[in-house]
C-alpha cells in the first residue's frame, strides 16, 4: 500500500467517530454484508460515514492491508477496528456494540406481527407438520425470509390467528408492527408491510399488478409520460401525473400505495424515488412500463 492511500485511511477514521468501509453507499449496498453491516448501524440510531471501496480500486486493497483484514465491509469505531458485518452482528446481539458505540442496550421484547386471514390461509394450506410453525426472519438489510419451521431456544412464540409465528431475537425489532399479506394467482405472493423498513421504491412487475388489481387493492397507478404517449398508449384507469395530480397525490397519507408507470420503467423509476422522498413508504415503479403491460398482461394496448 502506497503512504498516501495510507494516509487518506487514516484521516477519514480520524475525521469520522463511527466509519464503514463498504460496497456501495449506505442508500444503496452493493453487497448482503455491506447492507447488513449499514441495518446494523442504522438500528443503533447513531450518525456513521460510508466510504465505497468499489469506487477506489486503491482503497479497496489498501483497507485490507490497512486492518490486516481480508474482507469488505470492515467498521470502525473511534479509530479502533471492530471487524466486518458477521461480527457486527454477534455484538449487536449481545449489547456489546452498542457499548462500544455508547447507546444503551436493551434486550429485544417480543414483537407485534399480523397475519392476514389470507396469509393464514396460506400457511395452513403448505401443510403444518406436528412440531412445524410458520417463521419470519428479518435481516438487518431488511431481508426477509418466510417459512415453515420447528421452535429453537431463544425464539419469541408470536400468537396470530391461531397460528403460533417464530421469530428469532435478532430479527424482533425489526418485525415489530410488521404486516404479512398474501396474493394468491399467478405473479402473487406474499405481500410485506414493515413500517421500520427504509422507504424505498419496490420494484412490481406486470403480472403482479394485473394480480393486486383483480383483487381489488386500493392503489393508484400513475402514469408519468408525456400527454401524447398517453393518448398513444395506456393503461386502464393509470392517471397522467401533471401538476393537479401531483399536489393531490403530495396530500395523501404517507401510508397510501402509489404505483408509477412510463414507458420502460427509467422515468416512473425517478418519479417514485421523489415521493419516497416525500415520505411516502409504499412506491412501485413497474418494471418494464407500459410495453412490458402489453406484451405479458394485455396485448391491445399498442406499442410504440
């Protein structure tokens, strides 16, 4: 490692208390460990800087030589290495982060999940074995993971319409207030609402929508081309985003699922990102717009 790229390593940990190097930036990880490393710190509900080693080949190198570690992500908390996301993640459990970080530490509680008859439903209908209950993880980047499983020591028994829901003592305070859902059909699924989740915008495909509108989901599915594409081409009941619609849209409740549809999927994409950042926590762009609804959901709408 050249002393320079020493140096520049060293003044940021100087510069900075909590620092992760990282794939990526903490809005958008470009890797599982890089993600789950910025789910931890955010939990820990202190400031911390990101540096993106993918953008510097020379930093990238020069942090393992630096920390004699060998993998990326690497946290550091006033100047003393801690190591990458897996060890985060035991600390985080046992409160020994948080002290090094100086929040307080308490023990997970058990959450509050909700199913819904149809999730239930579902559920029931995979077929529960003697000793079998559904289970729920939540990962610190906010994976999920959806299942059916036997008790282990330390999981919360979370009672749901009869069913008893696992979830493990990591994951309880990332799940609490969590919604499952369930969309039968094909492009179905299941649904998740988690109000502790980072807004960002979903990605919906055009069966699933086609699924979600047959089954009556209350949505609004926006249409952000320009008034002749409209003319061109639409989707039935997609309003065309102008500035009368955009100042209603803006006084809806935040919690008010809003689909944005164009072309290909590139504008409806950047419009969605502006009313996540608004504050709006359920924002769908539609992948492949309104030429992807032609060919896969409904063949008259014309392509252009």
């Amino acid at each position: 490692m050249t002393s320079p790229t020493h140096a520049r390593i060293e003044a940021l940990i100087e510069a900075h208390p909590i620092v992760l190097f990282m794939k990526g930036t903490a809005s958008m990880p470009q890797c599982g460990f890089s993600a789950a490393a910025v789910g931890l710190l955010r939990d820990l509900g202190q400031p911390f800087h990101t540096v993106d080693v993918l953008s510097d080949p020379e930093l990238r190198e020069g942090i393992k030589v630096f920390s004699q570690w060998p993998t990326i992500p690497q946290l550091y908390v006033r100047k003393e290495f801690i190591g990458g996301s897996d060890i985060m993640r035991q600390m985080a459990a046992s409160g020994e982060l948080h002290a090094i970080v100086g929040v307080p530490f308490a023990p997970p509680a058990p959450p509050k999940v909700t199913l819904t008859p149809a999730m239930i439903k579902a559920f029931v209908d995979a077929g529960l074995g003697p000793g079998e209950h559904p289970r729920l993880m939540v990962g610190p980047g906010f994976q999920y993971q959806v299942g059916i499983d036997g008790k282990r020591p330390d999981d919360f028994v979370v009672a749901c319409g009869g069913l008893e829901l696992l979830v493990d003592r990591d994951s309880a305070k990332r799940a609490d207030g969590l919604t499952l859902d369930f969309q039968p059909g094909e492009g179905g699924g299941i649904l998740i609402d988690n109000p502790n989740e980072p807004a960002q915008v979903k990605q919906l495909d055009v069966v699933a929508l086609a699924e979600m509108r047959r089954g009556g989901r209350a949505l609004r599915l926006i249409d952000v081309r320009t008034p002749d594409e409209h003319a061109q081409a639409r989707i039935e009941g997609a309003e065309l985003l102008d500035a009368s619609l955009l100042s209603a849209l803006m006084a809806l409740p935040k919690d008010s699922l809003l689909v944005f549809h164009c072309h290909h999927g590139g504008r409806s994409q950047a419009a969605a990102q502006r009313f996540v950042a608004e504050g709006f926590r359920k924002v769908y762009n539609v992948q492949g717009g309104i030429d992807a609804w032609s060919i896969h959901v409904d063949p008259s709408v014309p392509r252009y």
